[in-house]
C-alpha cells in the first residue's frame, strides 16, 4: 500500500468519522486499487475551463500569447501596479529589487559573492518572465492584467535592465529572440531514473 493510498484512506475516515459515520462505511468506498468509487458530487472542467489555466510559457517561448506591449504603456501600468512594492525605478523596494546588472554580466551567485539577483542578473529566459508575471502579479490581484498589459510591463523591466530599446513593440517573437544574460548559467534538469544525471 503506497503512501498516497494511505492518506486517501485517512482522509476519508476522517471524513465519516466527522459525519458519525463508521470505519466500516468509510472504508466501502476503496475499490481494490486505492483509487476512491465516485462520491456522487463534482463534474469534468470543460475545454473552456482548461485551456484558461494551459497558459504556461516555456523558455523558448512556446505558449506565448498574441499581443503586444510597449515601454511608454508599461511606465503607466508600473506606477499603478507595481510601485508600492517595487519602488519608482524597481530597485528601491521594499520588495525585490527588479533591475540590476553585475558587472561585466559576471555570474557571482555560486561562490559566496552577494549580488542583488534580479531580472537583469540572475533571470535566465525572457519568455518565463511573462509567464510569472502574468500569473503572479500585481501581488494583490494576481492573473489580473491582460496580455497587452503583461507585454507592456515585462517591455518596461526589460528596458530598465538595458535589454530592451524604448521604442521597440515587444510581442512574442520579439521576447523569445532576447538573449538574458544569465541564460547559459543554468542546466535543464535532464535526470532520468532517480538520482542519475547526464
């Protein structure tokens, strides 16, 4: 019995022990498998429903919306949205610090140095940019901004880190061409088989 059958079973004694059932009447519920029978409540998500969260952005763009941002649009959305936490120039704070290069685009952060990991220091693929901050900001409406606006704003920061000319419209071929500076620096996890690493 693995450990994922146990905790079904557990919860699910729990469940009717809360209802002043029995063990008895919990436990009719497993079918031979593990798998807990049909309680008789919920319904399959329809297409609609998956494909509003199947928005995730691999690092080479794959999955990038159509759209696009500008710098100017995303100046605006920032000192709505992201200010607060950010700072006006994003290195204030008093949450991360979003702009910075280390010198020389050097690479620190495995040998002890501090240097302050941010999206122009540490960030490894532009396109996952968009994607966490489509799903994560603002912090107190996360998911909230429309493409164009997530566009816009991930335009600005790029801008802000040197990595983007003001003028430049960023749209989905524009973000997956951008080379971040960190890009070589991190490995794919290609393990196979437990602890073996190719």
């Amino acid at each position: 019995m693995t450990f994922r059958n146990v905790l079904r079973g557990i919860v699910v004694l729990g469940l009717a022990a809360g209802c002043n059932g029995d063990a008895q009447v919990a436990t009719q519920g497993l079918e031979t498998s593990g798998e807990p029978a049909i309680f008789g409540f919920g319904r399959d998500a329809d297409p609609e429903e998956v494909a509003r969260w199947d928005v995730d952005v691999m690092p080479d763009g794959a999955g990038l919306p159509v759209g696009h941002g500008t710098v100017a649009a995303g100046e605006l959305l920032y000192r709505a949205k992201c200010l607060a936490c950010h700072g006006p120039t994003g290195v204030e704070g008093p949450w991360d610090v979003l702009v910075g290069r280390v010198a020389n685009d050097e690479f620190p952060f495995g040998d002890g140095r501090r240097a302050p990991l941010t999206i122009g220091s540490y960030w490894p693929h532009a396109p996952t940019l968009f994607d966490y901050l489509r799903r994560s900001m603002p912090f107190d409406a996360p998911g909230s901004l429309r493409d164009d606006e997530v566009y816009s704003v991930v335009a600005l920061l790029l801008h802000w880190n040197d990595l983007l000319e003001r003028d430049v419209v960023l749209d989905a071929e524009m973000l997956s061409s951008i080379q971040m500076p960190a890009r070589d620096r991190f490995v794919m996890d290609d393990r196979v088989g437990g602890p073996e690493i190719r």
